[in-house]
C-alpha cells in the first residue's frame, strides 16, 4: 500500500466526513471523543505491558487500533478547525529542535 501524506490523510477524512449532513462535531464534542479514545489506548496499553490482564469478556482491541482511533480524530479536529497538520507538525518540530535542543543526552555519532 502507497505511504500517504497528512495532507492526503486529511482530505481522505475530509472526503469522509462530507458525505454527512451532520459534518465535523463540534470542538468540545471532539475532545470529549479524543480524550475517550486516550482512554483506549490506555487501556490497551496496561493490558499488553502493565499488570492489568483482559478479561474474557472484553473485546479484542489492540494498540495499533487504537492509535488509529487518535489519528482519525486528531484529523477531524485539525479539519474542523481548517488547521494544516504538515504545519503544526514542522511548528513542533522546530520547537523541538531549538527549545529542548539540548535537553536529552545525544547518542554519538562516530
């Protein structure tokens, strides 16, 4: 499968959502939903590295899904807001690279 870019990942849920009278949710509803999807992974992370086993009962998530959860709505809410995610990723990353530029202990390179 094509690696696609985040500006592709944004129009394909773009192109998604449209097709629904009811469009994006609104912000809060949104964080509502993310924090809920946050709360997934979580879950699935203590059930696969913590001391917390699945029940019987309990479906059968995964991490890798629920990381998807996060990215889908973590897409819908950067489109709702008609924010660039390319461009908050690069602000980030700069941010990164200057601000905590010397904040962890480098590997060496030789």
């Amino acid at each position: 499968m094509k690696e696609k870019s985040l500006a592709e990942l944004q129009r394909e849920v773009d192109d998604y959502i449209s097709q629904f009278k009811e469009g994006y949710f609104s912000p809060l509803s949104m964080l509502a939903r993310m924090s809920e999807e946050v709360g997934e992974l979580a879950r699935e992370v203590n059930h696969t590295y913590g001391e917390k086993p699945k029940k019987d009962n309990e479906p059968d998530n995964s991490i890798e899904l629920e990381l998807g959860d996060i990215l889908f709505i973590t897409i819908c809410f950067a489109n709702s807001l008609g924010i660039d995610l390319n461009k908050a990723h690069d602000k980030v990353m700069h941010k990164f690279a200057t601000r905590d530029a010397n904040r962890w202990s480098k590997k060496d390179t030789e």
